[in-house]
C-alpha cells in the first residue's frame, strides 16, 4: 500500500490556500464592482458570435502550436512516431491537464498513453523534461521582454491608494510598503530576473552539449537551435491563447498588449498553483491585475468574457479531448494500436530511438512511415 508523507498533505494545504486567498479576493472585486449575477448575464448577452467563432478559430489554431511542443521533444528524445499520434497525445494530454491540473491529469495521462505504446521510461522523463522546459524558459523569455521593453505600471493615485491601506487598515511596516511599491510599481524588476533565466539557459545549450548534472540529477540540454525553436513555441502559444481571450475582452488600456501581459501572469500562477483548472486563480488575477492597471476598464464585462473563455478554451477541448480517449482506449482493448519498439543501428549498435509504428524497421535502418 502507497504510504502518503508529510509533504503530500503541505501540498494539499497549499493549493486549498491558494484557492481560498483567490476566492477572498473574487468576492473582493465582486462587491467593488457591485457584480450581480443579472449584470453578467445581461454582459454575457453583449457578447458578439462572431468574437466567439474567432476565439474557437484562435483555439483550434492554439492547439497546433501546442501539437509543436510535443513535436519537439520526440525530436529531441529520438523517438521516431507519427505526426497522427503526436497530434492525439498532444491534443488530449492538454485539454485534461487545463483543466484539472498538470499534475492530477496531464502527467498521469501523458504516462498511460506512452507507456501504451511501449515507450520505455527512461524516454518518457525525458519527454517530460523537455517538454517542461520548453514551456517554462519560452514564458521566461516572452514574459521577461514585455515585463522590461513594455512595463505594466499602476497608476500613482492607485499604488498610493494602495499603500495607505496597507500601513492603516493591514498594519504593515513603512519599510514593507515602500519594498511593495517599489517591486510592484511596474513589471521590470521581475522582467530583468525572468531575462536572466531564459539568458542562463540559452548560455547553457550554447557551452555545453548532450547533459547537465546538478547534485543528483541530470538533466538534458538541448543543442542552440533547438532551444530557439523552444523559445519560439512557447511564445507563439503564449501569444495565440491571450489572442483568444483579447477577442472576448472589453476594451482595455494599452490594448492586446495589456491584455498579453496580465494573462501571462495569471496562467503562470495558475499553473504554479496546481489548483485543478485554476478555478477561482485565473479568475481572480485577471480582474484584479486589469482593475489595478486600468481603472477605467468594465469588470462586469471582464467576468463575462472569461466565462466564456472558460468554455471555449477549457470545456471544448475537454469534450474532443474525452472523445478521442474514449476512443484511444477501446481501440488499445481491440488491438488495432500497434506499440513503438525500439529502432536499432544498422551496425548493430544498441536502440538509440524508435519505430513509428511498432513494425519491425527496414533494411538500411528506415522505419515505416505511417502510422
């Protein structure tokens, strides 16, 4: 029987506490703005079809970026596989893992659908590494350029306003509050540390090839043009996803730039929140960092726009996603899906990447190509 430690339960604390501080602050913004269920009903009813076909175009073709990232990481691990079941593994993985978290769903289901076609483990972390990577230091870069080149700032009357509630209501140090206003007055000096990791892992590939020990693990570094290509992905992701909540959105201040910039920030804490479809986080941010940078803009209308974000975004994929699961596992009952195996060297050398469909690979050492 699985033992369950100590950290298991901080865990578990920690994301019911992330939970309950963005509940906290959604009620907060909800009574500000007067919110009542029949103002974003009526919010909800303003919103044109045609900004919801765009936003379900912009999240079809968000989904061919993210069939990139798994695209790339084959291509770095050496597993010879069909573009079919890159796209499948992609497109399921993500619906799940958006939904209810990256590591309720997304790695268990990433797992079960590799080690279905015989993938060995070793394959699969690497898989899984890259793939993190990939994510985290193309978002460190795009953030970290737009942080820096483009700052966010609260307006002085805000940040003021802000301040004398923190030293009068929240009885906080001078000494605090000076360090908050200084910190959180615009975005550059977080910009400069998120540049400084994308630059630290670029100088990395650059000086040093194949792996990287750090204490006890080691990890793969990627050769230079490789990690230009997952700097790009996860940019042009980044990019296309707030491009689908931009088309939902109310007018804002500073425009798609505005908006790209706080939903960076929202999905990152919501994927470092590990709360289940980062309900209530992404939510919470995004009306609150909007309210905070343009006080002008239409909360109610805020609301409405991502709740229909949430369906087109979240929910349909999910549905598509549980579709072709269903359909993935009664075809593995049915054995019409063949394993990978491993591809060896035509000189006899050991399994240095896989097949594409479980076929045995052709004189001269060339798989099958169809799946």
């Amino acid at each position: 029987m699985k033992k369950t430690g100590p950290l298991h339960y901080l865990g578990s604390l920690f994301v019911l506490a992330v939970f309950a501080l963005a509940a906290w602050l959604l009620y907060g913004q909800w009574n500000d703005n007067h919110l009542t269920l029949a103002k974003v009903r009526n919010d909800l009813l303003q919103i044109r079809v045609g900004w919801i076909i765009a936003a379900v175009v912009l999240t079809v073709l968000n989904y061919g970026v993210l069939v990139c990232y798994d695209y790339l990481a084959f291509r770095f691990a050496r597993v010879r596989i069909s573009l079919a079941r890159v796209a499948f593994a992609a497109v399921t993985t993500y619906a799940f893992s958006y939904n209810f978290g990256a590591t309720v769903a997304g790695v268990p289901l990433r797992y079960r659908l590799y080690s279905s076609w015989k993938i060995p483990l070793a394959k699969i972390v690497q898989l899984m590494v890259i793939l993190a990577f990939t994510f985290w230091f193309g978002v460190f870069a795009l953030s970290g350029t737009l942080f820096v080149c483009s700052p966010l700032r609260i307006p002085d009357e805000k940040l003021r306003s802000i301040c004398t509630k923190m030293v009068t209501d929240w009885k906080l140090h001078e000494s605090a509050v000076k360090w908050f206003a200084y910190l959180f007055s615009d975005s550059r000096p977080f910009g400069l540390v998120l540049l400084t990791l994308a630059a630290a892992y670029v100088g990395t590939s650059l000086l040093h090839r194949g792996s990287l020990k750090i204490f006890r693990w080691t990890l793969p570094v990627p050769p230079p043009r490789l990690t230009l290509y997952q700097i790009g992905i996860a940019s042009a992701d980044m990019l296309v996803a707030a491009s689908v909540f931009y088309v939902l959105c109310p007018p804002v201040q500073g425009g798609y730039r505005t908006v790209l910039e706080v939903y960076l920030v929202a999905y990152v804490l919501n994927v470092l929140s590990h709360v289940p479809g980062g309900w209530g986080v992404i939510e919470a941010v995004i009306t609150l960092l909007l309210g905070l940078y343009d006080p002008a803009v239409n909360i109610p209308r805020v609301f409405a726009a991502i709740v229909v974000f949430r369906v087109v975004y979240f929910l349909l994929p999910l549905l598509v996603g549980a579709v072709l699961l269903g359909w993935h596992e009664y075809a593995l009952r049915r054995n019409w899906i063949p394993p990978l195996v491993p591809h060896h060297d035509p000189a006899g050398g050991e399994a240095h990447s896989m097949s594409v469909n479980g076929q045995p690979p052709r004189q001269g050492g060339k798989a099958p190509s169809k799946n």
